[in-house]
C-alpha cells in the first residue's frame, strides 16, 4: 500500500474525549473514529488489525474442534421469552419493532439462538459433541460506554457454544476451548491472567475469565501472591471462605446514645471516638421487589454485585430515604439491625466483630454494645464487601493483592441452564430423552487490540507486534526529491510484495521527522530506512519499533533480513 493513496488520518494532537491511552492512541494512530457514543468506525488500518486478530481466533477455534456458523443479529421476542432472559436484560438490550408492530431485539449474545438451532437439528447422542463458533457483532446498549473500543454498544465478539451429552464431554471440550483461548491471547502478544469468575446473567456453574491487567481498565480482580489465587474482584467467596465464630460471649449492655445530626460512619465514630471499622452500617436494598438489610463494617463499601448473586436477585437498587424511613422508622443515617423486621444479610466480617455500634432506627440515636445473637439475629452471612488490598486470600489466608484489569474472555460452564428452559433434548442409546449439557465461550475480538495497546506502547505510540500489525513493513525514503531513493524504495516495495509481504511505502513529500512520527504512531513493527547517509555506504537501515534496535543491511540481503525478522 501507498501511504500518499492510503486513508490513514493520523493526529498529533491528544483527542480531548479519549480517557484511556489505549483509546487516545487508536484515534490519533488512525485506526478508528466515533461515530456517536460507544460506536465506532474501524478505519483500513483498524480493520487490517481487526483482521489479524481474527484470523489468529478462527485458526485456533478452528483447531480446537470448532467448527464457523454466522447467526442472525436480529432476534424475535418469543426467543427470548423462552430463556426468560428479554426481561433479565431490560434496558441492556436494543429493542425494535418491525412494520407489523412485532418486537426484536439486537442481539447482546447468541445463547438462545444457538440452542434454538441445535435442539431443532440435533436429536441424536450420535450428533454431540458439537462446538459451533461465529465471530459477529453484538449489541449492547451500555449504561455507560467508555474507554474508546474496549465499553462499546456495538463490537466485535467471537461466540462459541458447545452441546454435550453429558458433563464429562462438556469438561474436555471446556479445557481444549481454554487452550485455545490461552494460545489466542499469546499469539496476540498478550500477558493474560485467568481467574475464576461470576457467571453473572449468562448463568450456570464454573466459569473463568481471561484478563490482561490494565491500569484504567474496567475489571477489578484479586491476586494472591502465596497460593496463586486469582478471581475477579466480583466473585463471592462463600463456597471457600466460612462465617467466624459468632458465640463469643459479651456482657456489656446494649445502651442507646444520643448522636443529634450524626448521619455518616466519619461523623458517629469522631463523636463516639471510635474507629469507623467497630461500627456495622445497615443499608437497605430492594431486590427486584423485596427489601433487605445488609449489614457491613462501617469502613467498607458493599459490593453490589456480590449482592446480586447472594440474594439471586435480577436488580438491586438502594431504598430512597422515604422507603428507608418507612422500613425502619428512623431517617437515612439511623438504620440498625436490632429491632428491625427485614431480612438481614451481613457480610462474614461482622460474624467477628462484638460490642459494636449501629444505628438505633430513631431519630438521632446510634446504639452501642450491639451483639449478633443475643440482640439480633442474621439471617444469612456472605462475602458481600468491595475487595481492597490487604484484604486476607480465602484460600490461604495470605494478602490479596486488587488490581485493574480488560476482560478479554470468559468461559462458562452453562449445565442445562438453556437446555432447561428451552428444551433442548435428545436421545441417548438407549432411546432415552436427555437435556444437552452446554457450554458457552466468548472472546471481545475488537478489545483485544485494545488490550495488545494497554500492554505494548511508548511515548510515541503503540507498538504492535508482527502477529496482528496492519502491516509488518514500512518502508521509509527520507528525501522523496532523491530519484535514488524513489527508485530503490519502488523496488523494495514491490520485491517485498512480491515475497507476499504487506507493506506501506511512504511516498509522501513530507520531511522525514513526520514520516518516523507517523510511523511510530501507527505501531508498525519494522521500518525501512532510505536514508542519504547509509545508501552512500551501500547499506540499508532497518528499525525495529519494539526495541528501537538498529541493524544496517547489504541491499541484496534486505529480503531475506525482512523475511527472518517477520518470522520470529
Ligand atoms: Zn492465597
């Protein structure tokens, strides 16, 4: 390709609406522009690179059993209807309406429609295991979309689905879609963690996560350095981590106090001069319909996903001050759990914790020398609390570590979730009907680049490595008004293209200083370099992006020199 016919917009100037460098750098590198919020357009280089990554996903999905289907992104209601799940997604999923009035949605994700294909077509054991894959668009319609490609209301996604008879065959097919996500994430010179992971709305038992740590990345995830634990932030711990003794006796007598105006833990624990981590906060949550008191340590915030999954719970909204007065009798700043006719739910933390102090549910009253069990009961304990660093590892007891970080792939372990609801069954040898054991694989196609950005830049821009850069070559001629240098760059193009290598020549009559700019900000690995200097000593520069290494080369040995450095 020619740089002076090639639509490359480049800028040198930081957009003023891209937070995160990753973004900044896909603007200003030319390879993508917003078209409204959350919605982007992939330029020729964005798409070269989109291109490369997904070959890279569809060699390995190919090798790893898959086999490629392309599936509608329109989807009727009464398919969703079946899964329960047009309802579960509310206001997350784009809705239409047809000339006839009949509701459709985009599709966010393709579990209904995969299993509405397969229970039609597949009725025998004899036609399982089956793992199909597509690499389509989906649709989302964020709350709040960010970070340039990697929050986005459409994108790219590549989907997978498995049909099992039975569990043992969904854990093999299960592990060989782990090996190809871990191979994929490589190839794409990615650094990736994998932690165990919520299933969150998709449903269903074991599921993991691949994520590469990123500083303003979206995801929070847990590290724990002494066992190698490693989950997303969001993940409760219950079925590792226990409730501690909550038996110890306390004979201090439950007292009310007077804290006139004292609505925040700061304001209660300076007045009572307490620590705020010896005062139990009671927040008071609806779940879809129900209200709920959580209880916590008065220095930690609820995670409200956490939340979610405990109480099993579709949406969970915080009560406005009007349903906390009506509830517990008191103003915002004054719930406790003694006395209060809710559901409670605390989090393991205060199963420790004696002679602690909470609000009274009157007015301008806190208590102290509350005690669980002999003033109040719990109903249910849970890991409810937002991780932070230092907190202990569940499993070991050793320190976690939180960090940030860009989910790229998940990985479920479906059961019969769908199959279930949507009665996908078929027949065994024995001629018995069963329900398919599912799985369901998903990979953010278009984030990765953004990911392979986050991890790989300098102050000049990004740098791509050879697997997904839009071209491994550049070619550089310094000074286009030198016909030996026009004619030598001529050459090397197309004795490169004809070796099957991409190239963008630089044929542009701009000074070399914007040529290495452009260059360098668009991430191309290796550049070229015609320069008056080496060609006088019959020599041929090549640079590399990542390491900024020089090497100078014979002209008859620049190919082959090429050829090995692509290879590597
Ligand atoms: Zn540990």
């Amino acid at each position: 390709m020619r740089r002076s016919e090639f639509f490359l917009p480049t800028l040198k100037e930081i957009p003023s609406d891209a937070e995160v460098l990753s973004h900044q750098m896909m603007v200003r590198g030319g390879l993508i522009r917003r078209l409204a919020s959350g919605i982007y357009s992939y330029l020729p280089l964005g798409w070269r690179v989109l291109h490369k990554v997904i070959k890279i996903v569809r060699e390995e999905m190919d090798a790893a059993g898959g086999q490629e289907v392309l599936l509608p992104a329109i989807h009727p209601k009464e398919l969703w209807d079946e899964s329960g799940r047009w309802e579960l997604y509310g206001e997350d999923m784009f809705h239409l309406l047809d000339r006839r009035k009949k509701s459709f949605c985009l599709a966010p994700t393709h579990e209904e429609a995969i299993t509405n294909l397969v229970r039609s077509e597949v009725r025998s054991y004899r036609g399982l295991p089956l793992l199909l894959y597509q690499i389509q668009t989906k649709f989302r319609d964020e709350p709040r979309p960010r970070f340039g490609i990697v929050r986005c209301r459409e994108f790219l996604m590549k989907d997978a689905y498995s049909f099992h008879r039975d569990e043992n065959s969904l854990q093999e097919t299960y592990k060989k879609v782990y090996n190809a996500y871990e191979k994929i994430f490589k190839r794409c010179g990615l650094d990736c963690e994998i932690v165990e992971a919520d299933p969150g709305l998709i449903g269903g038992g074991l599921s993991h996560e691949f994520m590469v740590l990123a500083h303003n990345g979206e995801d929070v995830l847990v590290l724990c350095k002494k066992c190698g634990y490693k989950a997303n932030a969001d993940k409760r711990t219950d079925d590792i981590c226990q409730a501690g003794n909550t038996k110890k006796k306390q004979s201090k007598e439950l007292k009310e106090v007077k804290t006139p105006g004292m609505t925040t833990i700061e304001q209660v624990s300076e007045f009572l001069k307490v620590e705020p981590s010896t005062l139990v906060k009671t927040l008071i949550y609806f779940a879809d319909e129900n209200p709920v008191a959580v209880l916590i340590p008065g220095d930690r915030e609820v995670n409200e996903a956490k939340l979610k999954s405990k109480l099993g719970a579709t949406t969970i909204n915080l009560a406005s001050p009007q349903q906390i007065e009506k509830l517990t009798g008191a103003p915002v700043g004054f719930s406790g759990p003694v006395g209060l006719k809710l559901k409670m739910i605390a989090d393991y933390s205060i199963s420790g914790m004696v002679s602690f102090v909470t609000g009274a549910n009157k007015n301008d009253t806190h208590l102290i020398n509350v005690n669980i069990d002999r003033d109040f009961k719990i109903d249910e304990f849970g890991d409810l609390k937002i991780a932070i660093d230092g907190d202990p590892c569940p499993k070991c007891g050793g320190t976690l570590e939180v960090k940030t970080g860009i989910e790229l792939g998940h990985t479920f372990n479906l059961g019969t979730r769908y199959s279930e609801s949507m009665k996908a069954t078929f027949l065994d040898e024995n001629g018995k009907e069963k329900l398919m054991v599912m799985g369901c694989y998903g990979i953010g196609v278009s984030r990765i680049i953004a990911a392979v950005i986050e991890q790989h830049n300098d102050e000049n821009g990004i740098i791509l490595p050879i697997s997904i850069a839009p071209f491994p070559v550049t070619i550089l001629p310094l000074n286009m008004n030198d016909e030996n240098q026009k004619t030598l760059a001529e050459d090397i193009y197309s004795d490169l293209r004809f070796e099957g290598i991409e190239v963008l020549l630089d044929d542009r009559n701009e000074p070399a200083g914007v040529k290495f700019k452009d260059a360098d900000l668009t991430g191309i690995p290796i550049k070229v370099i015609l320069g008056e200097k080496s060609l006088k000593e019959g020599k041929i520069e090549i640079q590399l992006r990542s390491t900024g290494e020089k090497l100078k080369v014979e002209k008859s040995k620049l190919i082959d020199e090429v050829k090995r450095l692509i290879k590597v």
